[in-house]
C-alpha cells in the first residue's frame, strides 16, 4: 500500500464523504470507492446525528470488504451496540438504557435502519468485528484515546480478528469493570474530575451538566489544569454564566494519559473547528481529524505518506471552508 488517508468521524455525512474520496483520488469502480495506491482508514463514528445513515454504512462496508479501507470501532458503534444488547439480570431492558437521552443520540439510526426490523441486527453484528485499534507500523489509530495499558487489556479480551465478545459488551456497560475503564478511555477519552480542583461543572452542548472534564492527553507537556484539561468554546457554568478560565494549578497525577510515543496517533471525537486559533488538533505525533463534519464543519482526512512527523499540510477537507487548515 502506498499511503494512507485517513477520515475523521462522519456521522451519516454520505454526501462529504463521497466528496472528500473523489477530492483524494479515489473512484466509484464496480460500485466501490478505491483508489490504486492508497486505502482510506476511518476513526469510527460512521453514525447517528446525520441524513444519510445507511447511504454511509453501505458505501464504507463495501469499501471495508474489498480492501480499500479499514476502520476502527467509535463510541457511536459500541454505544449502537450496548443498546441492542438485552440485560440477562433485567427482562425488557438493555445493556444500553433506552431512556429518552439515549433515543435522542441514536434518533436518525434508528430513523433510518428501523429499530430490530430488516438489516437492524445485520448491522450491529458487523460494528461488533470494528477493531478497537489498529496499528499499521508507521501509525496507529484509535476513536478518543490511544493508551498502551488499556490496548493490552482489550487485547485480552478480543481476540485479534474477532468480534467484540457479548460477555465484553456486558462488563463495559457495567461501571467500576476494568472493561468499562478501557472502553471509556480508548472510546471515549480520559477525563478528570473538575470538582476534585474545587472548580464548577459546565453544561455540555446537548446541555447536560459535566462534572468531568476532557483530558488533552495529546498535550505531553502539560502539568497544569489549564493545560490539561479541556472545557468545550462557549461552555456555561450549570447557572448560565460564562465558564471561568482554569487555573494553572499543578494537576501532574492526571499526567498519566499523556502521549509520549514518537509514532503518530490519529484519532476523531473531539468535535474540532477548522480554526487554527483553537489549536491543539495536531502535534509532532498526534493528529485529530474530527472537524465536527455533521455540525457544519468540514469532513477532513490527514493524508499520510509516511512520514515520521506529522505535519498541517496534510490535511484534506471537504468541502473547503473559508479558513485554512491548522498551521
Ligand atoms: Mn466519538
């Protein structure tokens, strides 16, 4: 393989999608998007929130299947996942709460691949075979967070190559399991408790009020609260006000996430804005490509040749926005 494209997250986005493959060289050949010296690698959340569910799953499977991409698993397809799994201790219920919060996350899936009908399990059964990583020598790639110590526990309990177990899909619904802890860091990303530092929750953007905070993991260098923990732009304290900014008190114990490996690490989920004063989407050796596709953001792809050092040129988006790429 000559080179890697890989696709940050796109959420039922098919019409970006198409067009972010057909700017990046790839080509509809018997139905399937390929292109002959490249395979396109997604960072998971491929659904909910957008128009064109199924139009996506369709076009990113049957490029899967023929060996013109490869994906990884996102919090949206285990969360997917959880949902269609019974409780064994609870008759009725799921190991996903089909509580009115959690309908509202998984709404246009549910629209569009009619809940238990149809293709409803065929696709659940195919998120289930979506690695939790992947690792492809020169970079490796994970939906929130890559951490050596929690990809050697998963690796223990899925097998390479075989679908996510559904005695692992209980234990990490269940909190307090080391499962649940690796799946909240790997698919999720870390996060530190903001009342331990003795500063005020937030509301989220779907307005729920956070307690936790996002820990840039990305950021090696950080040892302050500031730095290492991340409050989404515009956020509100629970009382409506302007969230304060944090202080820059020494908050090192958190460090433990921090990415010091050379080797690049690509990952989505964290809803960037193409706006390079917002900075942090990319270091030397870790690279967002979530640009928040569905929110009226770019679908972008970080185009890899091989380099050891990642660089803002390479980024590619579509459809190209008025600002330009992270520099
Ligand atoms: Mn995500």
């Amino acid at each position: 393989m000559g080179g890697y494209d890989v696709i940050g997250d796109v959420h039922g986005c098919a019409d970006k999608l198409e067009g972010l493959l057909k700017k990046l060289g790839y080509e509809k050949r018997d139905g399937v998007y390929r292109h002959p010296g490249r395979q396109a690698i997604f960072v998971g959340d491929l659904i909910d929130r957008g128009g064109q569910q199924i139009e996506t799953l369709v076009l990113v499977r049957a490029m899967i299947e023929s060996g013109s991409a490869q994906t990884v698993m996102g919090n949206h397809e285990f969360n997917a996942i959880s949902f269609a799994t019974p409780n064994p201790e609870i008759p009725g219920e799921f190991m996903r709460s089909h509580n009115d919060k959690n309908r509202k996350q998984h709404k246009e899936f549910m629209d569009q691949v009619q809940l238990f009908a149809g293709d409803y399990a065929q696709w659940i059964e195919w998120f289930k075979t979506m690695p939790i990583h992947l690792d492809l020598g020169g970079f490796r790639v994970v939906h929130a967070c890559w951490n050596d110590k929690q990809i050697e526990k998963v690796d223990q309990w899925i097998a390479s190559g075989t679908p996510m177990p559904v005695e692992f899909v209980i234990r990490a619904n269940q909190k307090g399991t080391a499962e649940h802890e690796a799946i909240e860091v790997l698919l999720k990303g870390p996060e530190l408790s903001l009342t331990k530092y003795k500063q005020p929750n937030f509301k989220d953007k779907d307005d729920h009020v956070r307690s936790q905070a996002r820990i840039r993991w990305w950021n090696a260098n950080g040892t302050t609260l500031q730095e290492l923990a991340e409050i989404p732009p515009g956020a509100k304290t629970s009382g409506g006000s302007p969230y304060p900014p944090l202080p820059s008190i020494d908050c090192q114990g958190e460090a433990d996430y921090d990415y010091k490996d050379p080797k690049p690490a690509f990952y989505g989920h964290y809803w960037r804005r193409w706006e390079p004063e917002e900075g942090q989407d990319w270091t030397s050796n870790t690279v967002c490509v979530d640009f928040s596709a569905v929110k009226g953001g770019p679908l972008v792809a970080y185009r890899w040749d091989g380099e050891a050092k990642i660089s803002g040129e390479n980024y590619v988006e579509f459809p190209e926005t008025s600002t330009s790429p992270p520099s």
